[in-house]
C-alpha cells in the first residue's frame, strides 16, 4: 500500500472517531436528535462505501432500502420508551427480506441473489449496527462507555494505518498490502488509550475495566477493517473488476465502527 494512501486512510478513521465521540457527548435526556443526525450521517457514508464496493443485484434497490432502514433504526432508537436492541432486530430482518425481494424482481438480478445473501445482509445490519450507539447513549453509563470504546476503536485503526505507512510487515498475505505489525500496535495503543480514559472517567468505570472494554472494541474494528482487505483481495483474485477507489477505502474503517458499535454494547452491559 502506497504511504501516502495509508496515512489518508489513517486520517479518515481517526475524524470519523473523533466525530462520534464528539456527537455522544452531545447526547442528553430528551436531547438526541444532535447525535442521531450525526449517525445518520454516518450510516450514509456506511451504505455509499459498500454497496459501491461490493456491488450487490440491484445496487440502487438495496442502497435506498438501508438507507431508509438507518432511518428508521435511528428514529426507533431515540422514540421508543425502553431502551433496548429488539426494534433494531426487527428492522435489520425486515430490511433483509425487502432488499432480497427488491432484487428478485428483475431476472437479469435474480440469477446473483444467492451469491449476493452475505454481502446485502452485511450492509443492512451494518447501518442497523450504529443505531446501537444511540440506544448506548440512553444507558447509564453509555456515554462514557461509547467514549471509551470508540475513542479506542479510532486510536487503533488509526495506529494501524500508520504503521501500514511506515512498516507494512510482516505482510499477512501476498494480496493484501497490510502488515501484522499495524494490526498489534493498534491493538494495544488502543487498549492503552482506553485505559489511560478509564483512569478519568467516574465510577463505574475503572483503569482495568476500561482496558478490557477498549481491548474488544480495538481488536473488533482492527480485525473488521482487516477482514475487508481480504474481501476485496478474494474478489479480485476471482476475476471480479476492482471496486471504486473511494468507496473500496472508505469501506475498511466505516466497518471497523460498525461492528465496534455493538461490541460496546454488549461490553457495557456485561461489565458496567
């Protein structure tokens, strides 16, 4: 990977985090719409960035459809009384179902729905996955917790990329230009981070159990924006032509995020 393309990848993950952090402090009893404007505006990107890279049937169809379901997700989120996951659920499966049967319609996109299956279900429940930091945001001790994870969950994807610049080694594979050296360190100066914020943060929060919920989100966003290099290598390795080259860029990060959204979730409610 050239150095000048990691370190602007570096810079897109450390202002996305640096977004979301800033927008969860905005959140408040009866005062959410900041934040969930700013998640909205983030699952845009989420949807533009994969649909164009991963090009599913009916391309249009699916985009329009998790759009609206982001919508939806973010308004259930904020609107219903109890805070809690089921009408995220609800809406992740509906909006499945919907994009399938949206590509369905035409013949020419029906021939490509069963390879299709995995890549429409990742963009649905991706945009779904970052209407969990709302529902956080509604949970004692959510905001502090949606600060420590994603500021660790940025801090590692950034490191990570800016060690690809400098020291891409040992590369893990001959078709993916990331080295192991960029995945640990991110790892542990995100840990390292969220540690250093736990030993500010009021109780329940702690410099130990800030560490190990920073440690799941870190290593969840390093691995995701991993997994998607490899994604991208399998597809050109199969013959398939290359993905935009913004969106193919844009799609490592937006993923980390939105697998670190519920993984702080399910920390907050495990630990705190």
């Amino acid at each position: 990977m050239h150095r000048q393309l990691a370190l602007t990848i570096a810079g897109f993950a450390a202002l996305l985090g640096v977004g979301l952090v800033l927008g969860a402090q905005t959140s408040g009893p009866g005062h959410r719409l900041p934040f969930a404007f700013i998640i909205f505006g983030v699952q845009l990107l989420f949807v533009l960035a994969w649909t164009m890279a991963m090009r599913p049937p009916a391309l249009l169809v699916v985009a329009g459809i998790s759009a609206v379901v982001a919508a939806l997700a973010d308004i259930a989120a904020v609107q219903t009384d109890v805070a809690g996951l089921a009408p995220l659920g609800y809406l992740a499966a509906g909006g499945f179902l919907a994009a399938v049967l949206g590509q369905l319609v035409r013949r020419v996109d029906r021939v490509r729905v069963t390879d299709s299956l995995g890549a429409t279900l990742l963009i649905v429940v991706g945009v779904v996955a970052f209407g969990t930091l709302i529902v956080l945001s509604r949970i004692p001790a959510g905001t502090q917790a949606i600060t420590v994870c994603l500021t660790a969950s940025g801090v590692a994807l950034t490191v990570a990329r800016l060690t690809d610049a400098v020291l891409p080694w040992p590369r893990l594979a001959p078709q993916v230009p990331r080295g192991a050296a960029g995945v640990v360190a991110g790892a542990m100066v995100g840990t390292l981070t969220s540690a250093l914020l736990g030993s500010y943060l009021v109780a329940p929060f702690t410099p130990t159990r800030a560490a190990v919920i920073g440690l799941v989100a870190a290593v969840t966003a390093v691995l995701s924006d991993l997994a998607v290099g490899y994604a991208e290598a399998g597809r050109l390795m199969a013959g398939e032509p290359p993905t935009m080259w913004v969106a193919r860029h844009m799609q490592g990060p937006l993923g980390g995020f939105a697998l670190a959204a519920p993984a702080a979730y399910a920390m907050c409610m495990l630990f705190l």
